[in-house]
C-alpha cells in the first residue's frame, strides 16, 4: 500500500530545522520520498492525506518500560498476585495504550517469566498489535536486590557473567542489571550500592560480547559511578550525579534515560492514591535529587534518552508525553525533547538503521499533530495520526484528500 502524507511542517527528529508543506511518501513499510509537497511523486492507486496545519515527525521511542505493569497503586503487590496469564493480557492492553499515543517502539526494562521477550515475537509476527518491543528478559540483581522479583539473582562476577549469558540465550534483546537499590523493592534503600564494579564490568563485557546495549539502573552517586566506570551504556533514573559522574559519563558517551514522571507521580498521588507508604517515604526523599540531577546533566550536554518507566504507580503506559512535557519544564529545550524520544533514543536502543528519524529507507513509524511541539510540547499528547512500519493504527483527519 502506498500512503502520502502532504501538506505538513515536518520534524526530522535528528534536531533539523522543521521542514514546512513538507510530503512524505510511504511505500509498503518504508518511507520512499520525502521534501515539498508541491514536488511530491504520484501516489496513483494508494491513499492520500491532507495534513495542513499538522507537524510530522518520527513515531516515538520510550525507552524504559514495564509492560506487564499498568501505574496501579500498589505494583511489588500487583507483581507478587499476577499469574502469567494475567501480566500476559495486561501487557497486550498497554501496548495498545503506547501504540495509540504515538509511540512505536518500546524498551522493556524488565519482566518476569520472559512474558516481554515473547510479546515482541508475537508483534513482530502480527499476532498482537503494539510498538515493536526490545526487552531485557529478567533484569540482573545481587540477592534480595532491588527487583528481585522480577529478576535473576547472582552474585560475585562469575555468577553475574553466567546470569548476563542466562538471560542472551533467554532471547534478551538486551541486558539490564541493577547497580544500586530502589523505590519499589521492598527493605531497599533507593542510594545504596548495589552490584560492584567488577561484577558490573562482568555484565557489560558479556553483553557487549554478544553485541548488546545494557542499561542500569543507577540512583545512588557511588553506584552510579560504578556503572560508567564498567561501561555501561545507559543510565536509568541517575539521581545522584555529581561532576566526577556526569565527565565520566561525557567519556564515555553514556545516555542517561531519566524516567523523570515516575517518582513525581509517586509523590503527586500518595498514601491517599493507595500507594504505600514505604514507597512514599523513599519518593519524597529522592525526588529534589532527581531534579538537580537532571539539570546538571542536561547544562552538561550529556546524552538524553526519554523513558518513563512506565507501569509505576499512577504512570500508566502512553504517557511519554508528559515525561517530555516535565524534561522541557526543567530545561531541556523542546527541540532536544523531541530529539531524545525520537533518534537519540533509537541510537541508545541501536535501531538508528531503522527508526528514529524521518529519512528515505527507514521503516515509516510516524507521528502526526496537530500543532507545533516546539513551542508547545504538550501537542504531543494528542496524535492525529499514528502509523507503525507503514500501517495506519490511527487516524483522527478530517479525510482523505481528493
């Protein structure tokens, strides 16, 4: 099917200046011209759409999710009373969710019982509808470590190294260990160190090996540290960094996803939302950190991938918008916003070959709004049109022009 979108400003998403009465012409899965719509290619045979006073961008990048979670109050209480069934349908449902607010890929930070692993199959085969998934299978935790419930446990770098392998022949897309302690687990301070740098550096050469991204999740500034300093990718939440960790991180070109509406939410909603109190107490202590840190990172210029951690109490999946929305109102500017949900996300995730950017050859994951995310990045919460990999899943216009 051929599809040509015409008449829109459009977005690069790799940070260019927006393109106005732009055209994009889809053929089957893949975006086959692009430039102004007075030049567009004949579309005989196919569907034209009139996207005036639209802006067109590449479909979105979460790049830290939980699918089998939904923002329940209570998720350690959801996780330990779900059987596999019912974090099954779950999931298929918040695909759907991210699918219709604009998102096309999703990485999925962590899952028990490979249930992530086998979603993305069955989206890749067309059995389910969603954003394509890239998930970390069970994430990597010391015992009684932070997500140990959803995780593998080990400890010391050899049986780190044998979980980091456990999980590559599970089908992990890639890998995600926990290099400090956090809000959600039970008995676990968020700051304390976690994982050692040698077993760190154990999971990063595994992973690397085998030629994938890992991510950790880092709050604390001594096992934030630890992480870069083993060569971790990307950074997830990254409370504590100071100037030692943000030139560290700068080195090594490491991508910090911050997941900034996760512990606002917490705190927005508490007790009285029904989220316990012992995730309260350790929100509200991190969350000015959170902040701090986030800024520091973004006068930095250090790398900024968009995540949302969603499946967090109150952080349903399809909210990427607000996470931007929260990135913009602590200073990154919306360009760069739109930027990190889009090819600095695919570059972290290492499908920049694919998706990410509006170029000729890549898969047509496109977004439509209506209006203009750089001076308004909340437009970005309600998509006109959605389509992944060529198909249309939605579709608000007006109709279809002559």
């Amino acid at each position: 099917m051929v599809t040509l979108i015409r008449h829109a400003t459009l977005l690069d998403g790799r940070g260019g200046e927006p393109l106005p009465d732009a055209a994009v012409l889809v053929d089957e899965e893949r975006i086959a011209w692009i430039g102004p719509s007075a030049a567009a290619p004949s579309s005989e045979g196919g569907h034209v759409l009139d996207a005036s006073g639209h802006w067109l961008l590449p479909g979105l990048i979460n790049c830290h999710v939980h699918l089998c979670n939904d923002g329940a109050a209570d998720l350690f209480g959801q996780v330990l009373e779900d059987s596999v069934p019912i974090a099954t349908v779950r999931a298929v449902r918040n695909l759907r969710l991210a699918l219709e607010a604009g998102v096309t890929t999703v990485r999925d930070c962590g899952a028990a019982n490979q249930i992530a692993i086998e979603l993305a199959k069955a989206v890749d085969t067309g059995l389910i509808e969603g954003p394509r998934i890239l998930a970390a299978g069970r994430v990597v935790t010391m015992t009684g470590g932070h997500g140990h419930f959803i995780g593998r446990e080990a400890d010391g770098p050899d049986e780190v190294r044998k979980a980091v392998r456990a999980e590559i022949k599970g089908g992990a897309h890639f890998i995600k260990v926990m290099a400090t302690g956090g809000v959600l687990t039970p008995g676990v301070d968020p700051s304390q160190t976690a994982f050692q740098e040698e077993e760190l550096r154990a999971a990063a050469e595994e992973a690397h090996k085998s030629g994938r991204v890992i991510a950790a999740h880092a709050i604390g500034n001594q096992g934030i540290k630890n992480a870069l300093r083993a060569g971790i990718d990307s950074i997830e939440h990254g409370f504590y960094l100071d100037e030692e960790a943000i030139e560290l991180a700068l080195k090594q070109n490491a991508t910090m996803v911050p997941t900034l509406i996760a512990v606002d939410q917490i705190v927005r909603n508490g007790p009285q939302g029904g989220i316990p109190d012992w995730v309260v107490r350790k929100a509200v202590s991190e969350s000015g950190h959170h902040r701090e840190s986030f800024v520091a990172a973004v006068r930095s210029g250090m790398r900024i991938a968009a995540g949302t951690d969603a499946g967090t109490p109150f952080n349903p999946h399809g909210d990427l918008a607000l996470e931007l929305a929260k990135m913009v109102e602590f200073g990154l500017p919306p360009s760069a916003a739109v930027v990190a949900a889009t090819s600095a996300a695919a570059r972290l995730l290492g499908v920049a070959d694919r998706v990410g950017s509006l170029e000729v050859g890549k898969q047509a994951d496109l977004l439509l709004v209506a209006g203009d995310p750089l001076t308004d990045i909340g437009v970005l919460s309600q998509p006109r049109l959605v389509m992944r990999a060529g198909r249309i899943y939605r579709n608000e216009l007006a109709a279809p022009a002559a």
